[in-house]
C-alpha cells in the first residue's frame, strides 16, 4: 500500500494514503513531547492502526485546525480549532479545550478516557474517565460527573490528585471540591462529600448537607436542610435550618406559626 509521510514538529507520522484526507498543511510546534499529529490549516487526518515513529499507533480523528493529539491517543476525535487531547474513547469539540493533565502530580502517561467536552476553554484533567463538560472555562478532575456552563470547577477532596466521583456543577461559577457533590445555580460552593447547593451562593460545608436558598452560613454538622438568605459572600445569613430529628430551627424569633395538621 502506497504510504504518506507527513512531519509534524520535530517527528514524523507515517500514514496510508488512504486513511489520510490532507487539504493544507503546514508545520506547528506540537503541544506533546509524545505528540502523534497536529493539524495547523484546515486538516482532515484518520488514523487506523496507524504507527508514529516511536511506534504507537494513532487511531481515531482530527478536524478542523490547529488541534493536537498525544502519541497512542486511540479511537478519539477533535474537531475545531486550537484543542489538545490525551484520552482514549473520547470526543472533543469546539475551540481551545483541553484533555491533558495540568499538574506535575499526574503522569503525562495517563488519558481521559471515555469522556467528552464540548465548548470553548474547557479543561478536563488526565485520569478523567466516563464524565461530560459541556459550555466554557469549565475545569474538571472527574469520574462519572456532569459540568455544565461556564467557569464551574469540580475536583477531589485534593485537587490535582484525587477525582471527583458521582458530581455535578451546572450553572455558573460553583465549585465542587468533594465527592459525590451537586451545585446548581451560581457560585456555590460544595466542599463536603454528598453534599448540594441550589440557588447562589450556597454553601455545602459538612457531609450530607443541602442547602438551598442563598448565601447561608457554614452549616451546622448533622442538619437535614439549610435555607440561606443572605445578601452576599460576606453577609451571610441562615434563615431555617432543619436537623436529623426533624427539629425545624428559625434563624430569627417570629410570632405565631401555624402548623396545619400531618399525619405520618
């Protein structure tokens, strides 16, 4: 079978012909010492068992410009502009995203696997696995979570280390830095494991909280529910708070309260 070779930075990648639609290429400096292909100008490469020179095979697809991907990259695709990836069996789409490791902690060796982001900015760290980003400047350390819109953070309980498991940030702004951990809405933030926060300014401080409303203050550990009615992240003010025995405490005295009838 008749053979291409096209050089990119400073290795080559030698591809069937026809597994290789090249329109216009021109040489990049790549993002990976390792790096399998870049595409610099409006590049359509399909790689199918496919070895660089090092001898690791590239499989998957690249479109667009200006996108990257690390050598032994497999059964992946990127598509637009300016985006770099590390994964395996996954998919990223849009402009200037980012499936590598950020950190000296993680291994350069190590994929997001079985993911996708798609958008502008988004960063999905090395180790992610079976997780989807979804709009901009969202950054990520995953498994199994959902983050959508725009500069939400999920991560372990040790960013750059740890992953998140089972958690979601949609909206914009929150943060997650726990495992199992839901924020919804803008800058909550959720640093205890099964904690959530709905609404803005939430804050999840203890396991098993959930706080709705807005800016409440740290929850009290054991609480069922905590309603915030602050005004911001330096006035923040605890309306109700209901505790494990049911126990429904008010953040200020009121006058008669009526109950209504209940039955269990």
């Amino acid at each position: 079978m008749k053979k291409s070779s096209l050089f990119q930075g400073s290795s080559w990648l030698t591809l069937p012909a026809t597994l290789v639609c090249v329109f216009a290429l021109t040489s990049a400096s790549p993002p990976f010492s390792d790096t399998a292909i870049t595409n610099s100008s409006s590049v359509v490469v399909v790689g199918s068992n496919t070895l660089t020179t090092d001898g690791k095979p590239f499989r998957g697809v690249i479109a667009g410009q200006g996108n990257a991907a690390a050598s032994d990259t497999s059964y992946s695709a990127i598509v637009g502009n300016a985006n770099v990836s590390r994964s395996r069996s996954s998919l990223t789409v849009g402009n200037d995203n980012r499936m590598v490791t950020t950190s000296s902690v993680v291994p350069t060796s190590d994929f997001v696997t079985n993911s996708a982001v798609v958008g502008t900015g988004n960063i999905l760290k090395a180790t992610s696995t079976s997780s989807v980003v979804i709009g901009k400047t969202n950054t990520a350390q995953v498994d199994s979570s959902l983050i959508a819109g725009k500069g939400n953070d999920v991560e372990g309980p040790s960013a750059d280390a740890e992953l998140s498991f089972n958690s979601a940030a949609i909206g914009f702004q929150n943060v997650v830095v726990s495992t199992t951990g839901w924020a919804i809405g803008e800058s909550n933030t959720v640093s205890a494991n099964r904690g959530a926060a709905i609404g803005i300014g939430g804050l999840a401080d203890k396991n098993d909280a959930v706080v709705i409303g807005k800016f409440n203050r740290s929850v009290v550990a054991g609480d069922a529910l905590t309603v915030g009615a602050g005004t911001s992240a330096t006035n923040r003010v605890t309306a109700l708070r209901v505790t494990a025995d049911g126990t429904v405490v008010l953040g200020k005295a009121q006058g008669d309260i009526s109950m209504g009838s209940y039955a269990y």
